[in-house]
C-alpha cells in the first residue's frame, strides 16, 4: 500500500476498495516500524494527533459524493511551514519548539481545502541549513539526524531532507519541500524521488519561515511527475485541482502537463563545458543518457550552451542571504506571535544559553554574519544584487539566443557520507543558477550510481525561464515513463 502513487489511491478509495482511514493507519504503523527512534530513519519530525479524525471526515465526505485526487491522501510537510496547533512549526530548532505559529500557511490551507490529509511535519537542515559551514545536512536539534534510506551512512541531502525520505521510504505518497538554493533538488536526487522548485512567487510564501525572500519557495515532493504536478496544482492555484485560493491562480493545467508523450521540436540546451557538468563521472553518465532518450523521444538537444560560471556568484549569494535572512525572520517572528524569538539576535542567544543541544555538533556561523548586517539599503546587499541582476541577464540571453524550450544537467553528485564532525561535503550540483534567477527547477531519478552497499540515485535537472513548470513537468514526464520510477530503497 506503501507504494502506491495519487491516481491509485484516489481511484481505490472512490471505488470503495480502501478508505483513508485504512491508509492512513497503515502509514502510521510503517513510520513507527521504520522511522521512528534513534535506529530509524528519523524524517517525521512530529506526527498530526487528529489525522485519524480528519480521516474519517474525509470518509464520511466522499461516502456522501465528494470527490477530488487528494480527497484524504496523506501528505507531509516540511517543519518550516506554518500548521495549525496541534501541530508545531519549529525549524528544526528548539528556539521555537514549544511555540505554536499563528496558523496554517497558505499552502497547508490549500491542501486542507483539496481534501489532503495532513499528516504530520518532516526534518529538516536546522533553519533550512543556513546556519554554518560545517552543517550536517538532516540534523536538527528538534528531530535529530534523518538518514537515506538507501544507505543509512549516508546523507538524505538538504534542507528538505525529511521530506525527500519520507516519499522515497513509502512513508507517505506526497511531501512538501522548501527551496532556496537546492533544498528541494538535492534531496530529491539522493533519495530518489521526483522534486519541483517553482518560480519564486508562483507558490505563496507567506507562514514559510524565511532565509531570503528573493529565493525561497515551497514545492512539491513525490515519487513520480504526475504526483509532482497533482500537488503543484494545489500549491500554486492552478484551478486544475481543488482549492484556488491559496496560489497566483495561473489557470495552468500542470497535471495535464505530466501525461507523456513525444517531445518532437522540443529545443533542450546541455551546458557540457560548465560547471553544472564535470564533478562527478557516474551523475554526468547518468544525465547523458537521460539525454540521449529525451534526443530518442524527438527533443532537439542543442550542445555546448555556455553558461555563466557558478562560482562567481559564491560571495554574492552569500550576502544575499546573510540581508535577507535577519529582515525575514524579523518580520516572520512579529507575524507569528506567541513568546518564542523575537529577532535573529534571540536566536543567537538562545542558542549559545542552549549550546550542549543546539551547538552540539557544528555552530552558528551564517547567523553570527547575518546578525552583523545592517538592512537592505547596505551597498553590499546592492551590490550582491547588482550581481544577480548581471548573471540572470546572461543567463536569459544564453537560452535566448539558442532558442532553448529547456536546459538538462546531472542534478547532484551521489549521497556523501553523513560526517557530524566535519560537516556535509558535497561535491557539485545544479541549483545556484535557478536559485539566484528564481526560475524553476524539476529534478527526475534518471539512474543510479555503484556504492559499496548498494545503488546510489542520481538526477536529471531540468530548468528554463520563469514561469516554464508546465514545459519542464512535460518533458520530465516523457522522460519518466521511457526510463521507469527510482527503484524503492532496498531493505524498507
């Protein structure tokens, strides 16, 4: 039951062959088999104690003829998005932890009004991983460290690490993640699983807890494109499935989208020669030859496309967040209320008067530079924007003068192994151009890399301009059902 994708579950609890209450049991018992506890894979955070009431509501409504695809499926969402007591909205940290926010967040509203179930918040990098150098990606004071279920040894990726392991693991079929620069991505890719980063500004961000305004956005998180787009849908507004209200209300239809097909004429841009290429031999591999079938299916792959260099905009990126993350949380901690934090600098203190728990295995670096930042009229903020402004014009032009529908790339290395002392220790992805530009991004499983205790997934990437999400989850689809899903973990 574990397994099974939106469209099965929402056809066999229509025909009456399963209710949700049914199913949500069954995820229940399964997370408590193999995720609860310090032996397991630690990505539900907390669980919601009135899912088995909304269950049976969600019984009683279809029972009386309501219908719709998220109709009582379970979904999880990342502990930075805002829920309703009793559910806590915590970051990770223990600075929120006995707080409630003041709400559901748009997006969670938006799922209750398409009939989801929301059944608990997953672990998470501590404030979305933007808190030093040395993090280990999955570990929050709150939930402890979430571990790949396809080697326990190794990292689920980051920040939405939680999320990416609970679709991948069978936990529950839909997740929701939250992206700045690669926090829905990574962990799609080394979990296996489908992740969508939107256009910043198509999903709301309001109830989100915020590192930079300019990049973050919510997006979905499932085991296959159609289950991607089905959740996309609800958390943009689209008006092809449920609630309207939350999103922009493009009118899109993303779910149509993800039915495949051929994809003659589509023009698909690979940048061989960047450095979104070239990091490591098995996930380039595995792109090519994700590549080569979109080539078979009639996509126009269009070579040697040169991209702006990546490192160049490590500093600029770097005082972006630094700005961006003291205005938010300010502004996020006013709106939500209560007695927790009030300011960054709170933050800070509450962590250094906490530090056996919050600084046990790295510090606060990030938050001690963001904390010295003096608002967004400082002329390094300016000018790291100046920046941004710079490389997405280059970056426009380079699709531009090419006439690409898309761009392909490996979405990131292999999963690294997990190393507390020393921290995550990546080497190489495909985020930063879509993060700085705010354009969207789809990471699809397209292989698989030897480790010495198993297969390791690994990505194809796919981005264009901004509001793209319907030609990007087109060709992602296409690709899929030539290539099958991600093979489930082995040994869960």
């Amino acid at each position: 039951m574990h397994w099974r994708g939106v469209a099965d579950l929402a056809g066999a609890l229509q025909r009456g062959e399963l209710t949700s209450t049914e199913l949500t049991t069954a995820l229940l018992e399964r997370i408590g088999q193999i995720d609860a506890g310090p032996g397991g894979l630690q990505a539900v955070l907390a669980l919601n104690p009135d899912v088995a009431e909304d269950a049976a509501a969600a019984d009683r409504a279809r029972a009386a003829g309501v219908r719709g695809p998220l109709l009582g499926v379970p979904v999880l969402v990342k502990d930075n998005v805002d829920t309703a007591a009793p559910l806590r909205t915590t970051a990770g940290s223990l600075a929120l932890a006995d707080t409630f926010a003041a709400g559901d967040a748009p997006i969670v509203r938006a799922l209750r009004g398409a009939g989801a179930l929301v059944m608990g918040k997953t672990n998470l990098s501590e404030w979305a991983n933007y808190r030093s150098p040395r993090s280990s990606s999955g570990w929050s004071a709150v939930g402890g460290l979430t571990r790949n279920p396809h080697d326990r040894l190794r990292s689920a990726g980051g920040s939405s690490s939680g999320s990416g392991v609970a679709v991948a693991a069978g936990l529950a079929p839909l997740a929701i993640g939250t992206e700045t620069d690669g926090s829905i991505s990574c962990p799609a890719s080394l979990c296996g699983v489908v992740g969508i980063k939107p256009t910043v500004g198509l999903v709301p961000g309001a109830g989100i807890v915020p590192i930079a305004a300019s990049q973050d956005t919510a997006g979905p998180m499932a085991r296959s494109v159609y289950d991607a787009a089905v959740l996309l849908s609800v958390l943009a507004g689209s008006g092809a499935v449920g609630d309207t209200a939350a999103g922009t209300g493009t009118g899109i239809d993303y779910v149509a989208a993800a039915e495949p097909g051929r994809l003659d004429g589509v023009r698909i841009g690979v940048p061989r020669g960047s450095s979104v290429f070239g990091y490591h031999r098995g996930a380039d591999a595995a792109a090519l030859a994700a590549i080569d079938v979109l080539a078979d299916l009639g996509a126009v792959i269009v070579d040697d496309v040169t991209f702006p260099d990546v490192d160049r905009l490590d500093d600029a990126e770097k005082v972006v967040l630094d700005h961006e993350i003291k205005v938010g949380l300010a502004e996020y901690f006013a709106r939500r209320g209560g007695d927790g934090p009030r300011s960054l600098g709170d933050v800070i203190a509450f962590n250094e008067a906490s530090a056996e728990r919050e600084l046990e295995w790295f510090g606060h670096e990030f938050l001690l530079d963001a904390e010295a930042t003096t608002g967004l009229e400082a002329a390094a903020y300016r000018a790291a924007k100046a920046t941004y402004v710079e490389v997405t014009a280059e970056l426009d032009e380079a699709r531009r003068a090419a006439r690409l529908d898309a761009v392909a790339m490996p979405s990131f290395a292999p999963a690294w192994s997990i190393d507390l002392v020393n921290g995550d220790h990546p080497v190489g992805g495909c985020s930063t151009l879509a993060a700085i530009s705010g354009h969207p991004l789809v990471s699809v499983p397209c292989g698989t890399v030897a480790g010495p205790d198993g297969p390791l997934p690994v990505g194809l990437a796919l981005t264009a301009g901004g509001g793209t999400e319907a030609t990007l989850i087109r060709i992602a689809a296409a690709f899929e059902a030539v290539a099958g899903p991600a093979p489930h973990p082995a040994g869960v």
